[in-house]
C-alpha cells in the first residue's frame, strides 16, 4: 500500500490484496478500503495473483 487513506484501512506499506472496478493491470491503483485485504508475508505474490479469481469464480 502506497498511501493509507484518510478513514481508516491498512497502514502504508502494508500488502494488500485488492478489488478493483473497472482497471486492467497495474502497479498501483486508487481501491476503497472495504475492497482490501492485507496479504500475510507468507503469501507470494502468485498466490495473491490467484486469489481474486478464485473468489470471483465462487460468486
């Protein structure tokens, strides 16, 4: 996470998994706080790449 927002969520510097609307691949983007997760260090970056899929695809 770049910049923690003003109303709370995670800290900067934070990983977090994110839900974006409308975006294609990015380094960064602006995501509500309700649409993140922060990510456990155990968790690499393959595995976060997989996670909106999987959640995605049990909606």
């Amino acid at each position: 996470m770049l910049r923690a927002a003003e109303d709370g969520g995670p800290p900067a510097g934070t990983r977090v998994l994110g839900l974006a609307d409308r975006t294609g691949r990015a380094r960064s983007a602006a995501v509500a706080v309700d649409r993140l997760a922060p990510l456990p260090a155990e968790v690499g970056d393959m595995e976060a790449a997989a996670m909106p899929v999987a959640g995605l695809t049990a909606l």
